[in-house]
C-alpha cells in the first residue's frame, strides 16, 4: 500500500473509530461526548492501530488463525505503548484497566485485545477490500488536497490540545500550591490560639495584676492579626475556586471524554475539582 493509501486509511479509521466511541458514549451518557483526545472528529488511536493491521497483517489475510493472533499482539503492544507515551509527556494516565481482570500496567486489556482481535479480522478480510475500493475511487489530487487540508487541520489541533492540557496541569500545580498555603494559614492560626490559651494558663496571676489598657492593646493585636489572616484565607480560598472553574470550563471536553483521566501530580486538587465538575453535569 502507498503512503497515499496509508494517509487516506489513517483518517478514514479515525473517523470511523471517533463515530464509534461517540456512538458507545451516546449510549451510556444518553448525551453527545465528543470522545478522542482531539477537538475534531478523529480518534488517532484507531487511525494508527487498524492502519497498522490492514498494512502490516494483510499478508496473513484468510488465515484467520494466524491474522487473529498477530493482530492481537499488534493491537495490545500499540494500545501499550500509546498509553505510556501519553502519561510520560503529559503526566497524566487517559485510561486505566488497573479494575480489570487481565491486565498489563492498567495500560492494555487482554480481554479487550482479544476482542479488537476478532474485530481486526473482520477488518483485514472484510471491511477494509470495500474501504479500499472506495477509497481508491477517489482522484488522486482531490485526495491529495483533501490530505492536505486534514493534516494542517490536525497538526493545529494537536497544538492547542497540547497547550490546553499543559496549561491545565500549569493551573493544577497553583491550586496546588494555595492548598498548601492555606494549610500554613489554618496551623498558624491554631498554633496561635494554643499559645494564647497555654499564656493565659500558665500566667493567669500575672495576667490579672497587668493593667487594662495593655490587656485590651494585646487583644485587639491579636483580633487585628486573626482578621488579616482571615482575610488572607479568604482570598487564597476565592483563587482556589477561580483556578478550578477556569479548568473546568477551558478542559471540559477533555473531561468528558476521559472520565477517568488521572493526573500523576496534583491529585487530591483535581479530584477535588472533578467531583465539583461531575456534579455539575
């Protein structure tokens, strides 16, 4: 097959996979997901895996035995790797069998690689000879342009989805750090009630022979001090939500077609975040 035919099979297969995927979540959801990592109606995934298969398995075509096997291996090492490569560059697992019985690193499935494995053989022997037929009536600069135009269009699509999911993990790393801030704020805060208790304990008699104007000068010092950081609580508390409603709104196709969509870092932030988003859906 020429690289013409592999471009126009890549996203052929990318769309018909992103209709799958959208057709599953219609179903599950009773509403529109736009499912796939990227904006447009394709799911690279399975643009490169069953690519991948017609290519490089439609020498065992008829033999279902052997294509059945090989495209198991095939599908289960893509599926493999594409996972790890993701987490690694965006710090985030998009998809975990981890729950499933069967599987390799939460990455892969076995049973649902043994069931892509039937689907590729219905797929090499079948469905892709009509694919084929109806892509190679296609003229050759028509495709070509028509190529053209979906790479740019991807390529541009990939970098905002890049950027997006960047500037998410940028927005995670400041909730972050107010949650950390606000947890310094709230053991200050104790810490100096303690001690204020503790003082008065333990020098109650002096307290008492100490005249009024310095006792009501150190209280209102120390309500000035608790209204401050009060105040600096609140502020930090106002950042929190507008950075979460701000990942909420900028990521919320993402979300949705990732439920399970698990940063490496910042994890107690974006759960908090997501049950705040689930609940709103």
């Amino acid at each position: 097959m020429s690289f013409y035919f592999v471009l126009l099979s890549f996203f052929t297969y990318g769309f018909l996979g992103w209709c799958t995927e959208v057709a599953f979540a219609a179903v599950k959801e009773q509403h529109f997901v736009n499912r796939g990592f990227l904006n447009g109606p394709i799911c690279p995934i399975y643009g490169l895996g069953v690519t991948s298969v017609v290519v490089l398995l439609s020498g065992f075509k008829g033999n279902f035995v052997l294509l059945y096997v090989t495209s198991v291996v095939l599908v289960t090492v893509l599926e493999g790797i594409t996972g790890y490569l993701m987490e690694k560059i965006f710090h985030a697992r998009w998809w975990d069998y981890s729950d499933m019985p069967l599987n390799i690193g939460g990455y892969v499935c076995v049973l649902f690689s043994l069931i892509w494995g039937a689907a590729c053989v219905l797929i090499v022997d079948f469905i892709h000879p009509l694919i084929f037929k109806l892509l190679s009536m296609i003229p050759f600069l028509i495709g070509s342009v028509c190529l053209a135009v979906l790479m740019i269009g991807m390529t541009a699509d990939l970098y905002v989805t890049a950027s997006s999911i960047l500037k998410m993990n940028k927005r995670l790393a400041a909730m972050h750090e107010i949650a950390e801030k606000l947890h310094d704020i709230s053991d200050e805060i104790g810490e100096n009630i303690f001690e204020n208790v503790m003082e008065a304990m333990e020098s109650r008699d002096e307290m008492l022979q100490k005249s009024k104007e310095f006792t009501e000068e150190a209280e209102h010092r120390k309500r000035q001090l608790m209204e401050e950081m009060q105040q600096r609580r609140n502020e930090l508390l106002d950042k929190y939500h507008e950075i979460a409603e701000t990942i909420q709104m900028k990521n919320r196709r993402l979300l949705e077609a990732f439920p399970h969509l698990d940063p490496k870092s910042h994890q107690e932030v974006f759960r908090y975040m997501k049950s705040k988003f689930d609940k709103r859906k």
